[in-house]
C-alpha cells in the first residue's frame, strides 16, 4: 500500500503508531538542523518532521531536495507536535519520518496551490488539474457530489427509476442551436448532441416507466455568460399520472430536502405567483424575494402633468429603496448613469427623496405636488428615509430595466444574503411567445407543453393570451428549474405543431416518432428539470457555477487546458466526407 492513512485522519489517539502516508509537498521549512514539510492530499494536511539527530543521514538530507507538488510517500512514527495548530485536525501531531521516496519531481507551479492564490482566472483555467488541488475548487467539487448524492436518495426513495438516454439523438428545435456530430457510415448526415432528455422522457413515460430521472449532461450551442456553460448537467424528471399539483409537491419537497440536509435551514411551503404578477411586480419571472423593492406603477398618478417625457410613455413605474433617502446628489448621477449603460439602456430616471417629515423633494417638482409625490409613495410603499426611483417607456422594456436596477441596489444594500435562502414557484407562463422579427409564434418553453384546458379556445383567436401548464422553480433570483404537464395525445400535438408555423410533412419529419408513439397509449405525463450546476452554485452561496464543474470552459466556449475546439485533420476529413470552408 501507498499509505496506510490519510492526511486529513491521525490525531493524538494515534502516537506511537507507525504509519505510511503519501501525497503532495505543500510547503517546508528547513532550520538546518531541523525540517519541516507538510504533507498534503485531498483529506488534509499532516505535518512531517526530519530531525538531524533522530533521521537517518541518507533520508535527511534528501527531504532537503523536496519542492513544492513533489509527491512522496513517507513512513514514520506518529508523535507529539510541540507547537500545536488548533486551525487543523491533525495539529496537534507529527510524524517522524523515517523512510523517505520521491514518486514524482514537480515543476514549481505556475500560481500557489492555496486557498488565497496569486493566480488569474485565465492561468488557473489553463492549469485547472492544479487549481482542484486547493480546497476551495476541491471543496466546491466534494459539495456537488453531496449534492447529488442527497438528490438521488430523495428520488430513489420515491421509486424514481434512473435511465440513461442517448447523447447522438436527431436535431429538434427546441430554441437553442444544437451541437452536431458527423456520421462517417451514414454519408451527409449528422447525429446531434441533446439540448435535454426531452423526446425521451417523454417515450419512457409511453414505456411505462412511470417515474424516471437522470443526472444528465445538456447541450446547447449559444452565447456565453459567466453562469453559462455550452455543456451542463441537469437533474432531469419525468413522471406519469400526474397533474401540476404532484409535480409541485414533489420537487418542493427535494428542494427542502436539499435545503436541510446540506444547509440545516428548513423552509415553509413555497409561495406560488404567476407569471403576469412575477412581471409586473418585480419585472422578470424570476425574482429574488429576499428583499422587497416591487414595483409601483405610476401611470394614474404620474400622467397627464404636463411632463412629456412620463405623458409619452406605455409605463411608468417606480420602486421604492429602503433608507437610500439620504443618498447624494452624486450617488443618484451615479445611479442615473448606471441605467443608461447600453446594457441597461435607460435614457434617465426620475428621483423622489422621502423626507423624514412626510415631505417629498423630487428631480421633477416643476411638474408634480406634494399630493402627487404621496400618490407614488404609496404606489410603490415608500416609507419615510426611502428614496424613490422612476423609470418609464415600453412596458416591457422599461420592466426589465427597472428590474436590472432593483438587483443592482440589493446588490449595493447587502440585502442579497447568499446564507439566506427564498424559493418561490412561478406558474401560468404564456404557452407561445411572439417572435416581433419574424411575426410568428413560437413556444416559450417547448412544443410539447400542455395549454391550460380552459384556454384552448383561445388559440385561434388570442394564441398569445393562452396559458401554459408551465411552472419555474426560483431561488435567490434564479431559475434553477423548469418544467410542464405534457401533450400526450396526437390531436392536440398537431395542433400545436400548427400553430407553432410546422406543416404536417414538418412535423412528422421532425417528431413523427413521437406521434407515433402518442397512438400506442400514452399515459397522461409530465415533469421537471433541475439545473444541477446552478442548485449547486446557489447552495453553496456562490453567483457563478465555474468553480463547481471540474473542467469548464471559458466565455468563448474553448477548454484553454486542452485547447479545444480545435481542428481536425485532413485524413479525418476526407473520411467524413467533410470540406471545411471558412468565408
């Protein structure tokens, strides 16, 4: 054996023991006559201690040659340390070593494997095999698979069963751009790497399955955000015999077994708003309720004052910041000029200080009375010491601005606790969204949504009035999941297909598989997926979700340490059949 012990495992209770360990030199420290090296691996650290007059000559002298990474393994007798390291389980011992090998010399690395680095993101993203080597993407790594393992415990207690699907499936549009992969023994055609299990789910249900999951890889060929990945891994849930209110309750209960089992919080039952509130009140489907800030709408009070600017708009809309009364002049042009970035896009904002003698000081008193003022602080909850921000334009525009900025502030406020956990479900999403480019419908979740039965009618007159039996899982202001009650049955597929721009020799082309199975008995089905990298990320009080995928890409998409995508050579071509031509 290597070692007979971990670094992370001996304490007092084991002096006098011999042991053998082994790992990675993290540092050491020579006195000439006296040296000291820690010893790491992934369970911890362990002191080793070489002394001139206790080590053999042969092993002393070789210690003084170890660097830092080197890997050994040592042997040696567990004894008591003199100045002890509380900070540490083994802090209280040493070891004496008296046999010493080198497995493996190390490079000096190109950035300090601790847990403060001096490394940049682009050289640790380069060299991601040592930066798992700190505890802090170690420990990130370690919280996902607890993660995981909790998820599967709570569903494999429920009788979900878990099946693998197959990652070379057919292109779908299901609103991202796929991945395809090249066939070599079907010449011209092309597999495509799955956005979601969706279709397959959804035939496993057909299959009689009647409650399947998978911790599954996805793939989407989109734009990246520094909390996007082109490939990521959801927690995937399909269920038969249902309707919403079991789905709900179910994957309510995973998020609070998850919530307690890893964070020892325990939460009540989830609010549920629906999409229409979510949007008007907060101005995005989903809101961190953790703070308040919702939005007023001002156009009764506001309009027909002789401003124009507030006269010409389809909304105006205000929120009210909690103690920001006293802000300054230059902290409010601060806060002008961070709605009018471009990826805000605001032209201005109105400002109204509440006074904390009832009175009202605005950037607009020209136009609006104290009666006025009161009217928008009442809209929008305003309390004396707050400061009122207005923002006005297209409704939807000017929702999701004004959105941007309620987030900045919470930001700024320290109101957004990453200790602090409020999940909410948002429910009745629109089923069909209209593309304003293109003038068509088009589904907002996918095309196998079920509309809400008392809305069918509506489809040809109103589609996009037309609810969805859609709902969204939000934690801290983030979609960590989504699902919906399934069409399972032909008829009503195809005249979603309809309405969704398909033709029917479309239609089968695409999904003809699906239709086909729907004729075979299709138990009525629906389902929920989990986004795991996000979960994990917001569990563990982090915004982004590099840190706990062990090899992720950058925001172009490339792997830097492998240095892929790359390009494929010639002989490979010529056997695909393949010309690369780039204009």
């Amino acid at each position: 054996m290597y070692r007979s012990h971990n670094c992370g495992e001996l304490n007092a209770s084991n002096i006098n023991t011999e042991v053998t360990l082994a790992g990675w030199v993290q540092k050491s420290r020579d006195k000439g006559f006296m040296n000291w090296v820690d010893l790491r691996d992934r369970y911890g650290i362990t002191q080793l201690i070489f002394d001139e007059s206790r080590t053999n000559k042969t092993v002393f002298e070789l210690a003084k040659t170890l660097g830092r990474e080197f890997v050994i393994q040592v042997k040696g007798t567990v004894i008591e340390r003199e100045a002890k390291n509380k900070n540490i389980p083994t802090g209280e011992i040493e070891i004496l070593v008296s046999e010493l090998t080198i497995l493996n010399n190390a490079l000096t690395p190109p950035f300090t494997i601790e847990d403060e680095t001096d490394g940049g993101e682009d050289i640790r993203m380069k060299y991601r095999y040592l930066d798992i080597r700190r505890n802090p993407v170690k420990n990130s790594l370690l919280f996902r698979h607890k993660v995981a393992m909790e998820v599967r415990k709570y569903l494999s207690d429920l009788d979900f069963c878990e099946v693998e699907t197959p990652y070379l499936i057919k292109s779908t549009p299901e609103g991202a751009r796929d991945f395809v992969v090249p066939s070599r023994m079907n010449e011209g055609q092309f597999y495509a790497l799955p956005q979601s299990p969706q279709t397959f789910k959804q035939l496993l249900m057909v299959g009689g399955m009647d409650k399947y999951f998978q911790i599954v890889k996805c793939f989407r060929d989109e734009d990246l955000r520094a909390d996007r990945q082109p490939e990521f891994t959801q927690i995937d849930c399909e269920m038969a015999f249902v309707e919403q209110e079991d789905i709900l309750n179910i994957f309510e209960g995973l998020t609070r077994h998850l919530l307690k089992e890893i964070k020892g919080i325990e939460v009540d039952k989830f609010p549920r708003i629906t999409y229409d509130y979510a949007m008007k009140t907060y101005g995005n489907d989903k809101p961190d309720i953790r703070f308040g800030m919702k939005f007023g709408e001002l156009n009764e009070f506001a309009q027909h004052k002789e401003f124009p600017v507030f006269n010409a708009a389809e909304l105006v809309v205000g929120i009210a910041v909690p103690g920001a009364g006293n802000y300054t002049r230059k902290e409010i042009d601060g806060l002008i000029d961070w709605v009018k970035r471009p990826q805000v896009g605001a032209s201005g904002m109105v400002y109204v200080k509440c006074n904390e003698d009832g009175t009202y000081k605005s950037s607009v008193d020209k136009f609006y009375d104290q009666d006025d003022l009161t009217n928008w602080a009442k809209a929008t909850e305003a309390n004396p010491g707050d400061m009122i921000f207005v923002l006005s334009g297209p409704a939807n525009k000017t929702r999701a601005q004004l959105s941007a900025l309620r987030m900045e502030l919470a930001t700024r406020l320290g109101l957004r606790n990453p200790e602090e956990f409020a999940p909410l479900w948002v429910v009745d999403f629109p089923l069909l969204e209209l593309d304003e480019e293109s003038g068509r419908y088009h589904a907002m979740h996918h095309p196998f949504t079920s509309p809400k039965p008392e809305d069918m009618a509506l489809l040809e007159t109103e589609p996009g009035k037309v609810r969805a039996n859609a709902y969204d899982m939000v934690l801290n202001g983030n979609e960590i999941g989504g699902g919906s009650i399934r069409i399972h049955d032909k008829a009503t597929q195809q005249l979603m297909f309809k309405y969704l721009g398909f033709t029917e020799e479309e239609a089968k082309a695409q999904f003809g598989f699906l239709m086909d199975a729907f004729q075979f008995g299709a138990p009525p089905h629906g389902g929920l997926a989990f986004g795991l990298d996000r979960l994990v990320a917001i569990l563990g009080g982090q915004e982004t979700i590099r840190d706990f995928i062990a090899f992720p890409k950058n925001n172009s998409g490339r792997d830097v340490m492998i240095d892929a995508p790359a390009a494929i050579d010639d002989a490979q071509l010529k056997e695909l059949r393949i010309k690369v031509n780039i204009a």
